[in-house]
C-alpha cells in the first residue's frame, strides 16, 4: 500500500488516493477464489473444482475484483490514514474506485477526521468551591427518614381520619344516578392528603371514623382522561372499615443500636455529620471541576463535525440502554412508557453529548500542548485496575481496549488534573457565585 496524495475538500474533510499493489491485490484475488470456488459450476469440471483460469476465462478476469476490493480496503484505508497522520471519525467515507486490474488497485477516499482545536489560558482558571457546612437540621432530616423505615403501621381507633392517614374504603361512583366504569371498589387503601383522587375526594373522607358511611360529592376535571366522565359530577358511597396511621419508633440509644454499628445517638449522629460533610466536600470539588470545565468550553476553538455529536449521542443512549436492561425494561418498552419517540429521547441527550465532545477535545489538546504521554509502566497499572475492575485476566482487557486509547485516556486524566492543580480557587460562602 502506498498513500500517493492527501487532498483537504472542506473543514475536516480529506480525501486520500491510495495504491494498492499487484502482490496484495493478486493474493487477494486468490483468497477470493478459494472462498467461492466451492459455489461455482463451469462445463466441464465437478462443481468446485474448476481452476481460477478456467473460471476467469468463463466469467470474465475481474470476477473476482469486488471481493478482493473489499479485502484489501480497510488495511489500505488504515495505513493511508496512518500515513496522512490523520485521526478519522466515524462517519460516512465516500469511495471511489480509479483503477483495478493486475497492476494493482487506486482508490480515493473522503473521511471525516477531528476538528483542528486550539485553546489557550487552561492554567490559573478562577474558580469558588462552595463552604462545607453541615445544620443540625440536616442532620435531623437523616435521622428522619431513617424513621420513617423503621416505622409501623398502627390501626387508629379513637379518633377521626386525618390527613397522612391510611384509610381501608369499599367505593361505589356514580354519575346522573348510575354507575360508571372503574368508580367501584372493596377494601381500598387511600392515604389521605396524597391526591391519589380527583380533587375534594380525600378531603371528605377527612373527620370520619371507622365505621361510618358517608356520601362523597366531587366533580371530575375537565381534562379527565376518561373522557365520557370530565366536568361531571359524582357521588360516591362510602364505607370505612379502618383508619391506619404510621408510628414511628422513638429515637434514642436503643434505636441507634437497632439500626447501626453505634452504641448511642450521639455516636450515630457525629457519624451522619462526617457522612454529609464527605458527600458536600465532593459536591463542592465537583463543582468548582465543573466550573473550570465551562471555561474550558468557552476557550475551545473548533468547527466541530456534526457526527462526532451524533456518535457521542450513539454512545451515551446504548449506555442508557444497558441501563434499562439491568433494570428488566428494554428501550422500545421505556419509549412507548414515557411517550417519547427516537428523535425526541436523541434531542434530550444531545445538549450532554456536545458537551462531552468539548470536554474532551479540549483536553486531549491540552495534553498535545504540554506533551503529556503516559509512561508503558502506567499504561500496564491501568490495564490492571481494569482487569481487577472487570473481573477479568489482563491480556483480555488488552483485546478489547486498545493501548492507544487506553493512552489517550490516561494523557487526558493528566490533562484534568493539570488544569485543576494550576486552578485558582476561592473559598466562598453556600451561595457564592
């Protein structure tokens, strides 16, 4: 293979004239033969055994050309590429056989490669990392909802339904003096004041005890989904067999033990601070990393091909997908759930995949200016903290994540953590812009 010339079209479009010569070609050809060979029947010969002059003499000497092209093409394709030190996206390449026969082939091909980038100022960014503080009453909420998990439900015999009750009711609707679909049912739970109902429905259930029957009168909304039952209104009769209320265990040092590794409610609450000042220390760094970032962006000079942003956008809904499947919900399922269709759920992660894209342009050039390159020794550590993190043997790694991707990643680590060591940043208060 030899690349003959490297031709820029427009921004980010090359196109390459490559030569393939007669040795490669001619052994492609051969191996095509041999591929389709057991196929073929000519006057003569048993079936797959007719030698490759006798087919070529019958069907013609490019028979098997096309093959042999598409052999030989993406080899050629990647050693031009290679050569023209260029870096292709994925998109779509525009080929153009020039010539084939015993000679060899020419072809030309149009690639999409990266953008040129230029960028300037990434060190001694300003940045303001919010104050860490932790309230008691941030504190208190914790403790709270661990409550809540360790309540019971209680039945309430001495007093009326009130909201944040649940009540056990037999239903029955009607409207203009006769049933309707769905408004019936027996030992139903509804939790008072959570709107599960159409509006003015819980609240009338409110002040009843159990026991009691009562009539409930609403009016359905205009923009009910059943639509035959919008803006009309209803009776319901009511039967209250039983109101339940939720207790909550007292908290003090027989709980903490219950339901931690501590001794005393002091001990588990000095352990809930330091857990809430660990998670607002991160949300801080990552802000301020977030900060830098959108500067980083502004500071980005590039005209950005369009498919680097549809590949990215590929990319990050296959990882939703895979998502979805560990969750037992496959994406067709999840778009027909939540009414959405391809093009909508692609313009929704489309503002995350530009940015990704700029992120990490900015910082793979970031790495080329400073001449960042990681050390065989680092390359080797990250094949086994992969490995460690796949469960996997190393050299398996190594088949599916190339070294120089793998290089790449770990220049851009670096370049992340330059532009954060040489970041000024300011200590400010919660709200500090």
């Amino acid at each position: 293979m030899s690349l003959k010339s490297t031709t820029k079209v427009e921004t980010n479009r090359y196109q390459l004239e490559v030569e393939v010569d007669a040795e490669v070609f001619e052994k492609a050809i051969n191996q095509a033969y041999h591929k389709e060979i057991k196929k073929i029947s000519i006057p003569g010969f048993r079936k797959g055994k007719a030698p490759r002059a006798f087919v070529e003499k019958y069907y013609g000497e490019k028979v098997f050309y096309e093959d042999a092209i598409n052999a030989v093409y993406p080899d050629a394709l990647d050693a031009a590429i290679n050569e023209a030190k260029l870096e292709m996206i994925e998109d779509k390449i525009d080929f153009d056989l020039v010539s084939a026969g015993k000679e060899g082939i020419v072809f030309k091909a149009t690639i999409t490669t990266k953008p040129e980038v230029e960028i300037e100022g990434y060190k001694g960014l300003p940045a303001v990392k919010k104050t860490v503080e932790v309230t008691e009453d941030e504190i208190d909420a914790e403790v709270k909802k661990v409550q809540e998990r360790n309540s019971r439900m209680v039945t309430v015999e001495d007093r009326a339904a009130q909201n944040g009750d649940i009540t056990v009711i037999d239903f029955d609707g009607y409207v203009d003096g006769e049933p309707f679909s769905g408004g019936k049912a027996d030992n139903y739970s509804l939790t008072l004041g959570a709107g599960q109902f159409i509006p003015g429905f819980e609240e009338q259930v409110v002040g009843h005890k159990s026991g009691e029957e009562f009539d409930v009168n609403v009016k359905f909304p205009e923009d009910y989904q059943a639509k035959e039952l919008a803006d009309k209104d209803a009776v319901f009769k009511i039967k209250l067999h039983e109101i339940k209320m939720k207790e909550l265990p007292e908290v003090d040092d027989d709980f903490v033990k219950d339901v931690s590794e501590f001794d005393t409610l002091d001990q588990y609450r000095a352990d809930i601070r330091k857990k809430l000042e660990e998670a607002k220390e991160k949300q801080a760094k990552d802000d301020v990393e977030n900060q830098l970032i959108d500067q980083l962006i502004e500071k980005l000079k590039a005209e950005i091909p369009e498919a680097m942003f549809e590949n990215r956008i590929n990319e990050d809904i296959r990882e939703f997908g895979y998502r979805l499947q560990s969750q037992g919900l496959d994406f067709e399922t999840y778009l027909k759930y939540t009414g959405m269709d391809k093009d909508s759920i692609r313009s929704q992660f489309r503002p995350q995949a530009e940015r990704q894209v700029k992120v990490r342009l900015a910082f793979e050039k970031i790495a080329e200016l400073e001449g960042i390159k990681p050390s065989d020794e680092e390359i080797e550590e990250e094949y086994a903290k992969l490995a460690k993190s796949y469960e996997i043997d190393a050299d398996k790694v190594k088949t599916f994540i190339p070294k120089d991707a793998l290089e790449k990643d770990i220049a851009v680590e670096k370049a992340i953590n330059l532009v954060r060591d040489t970041a000024v940043v300011a200590e400010g208060g919660k709200d500090a812009e």
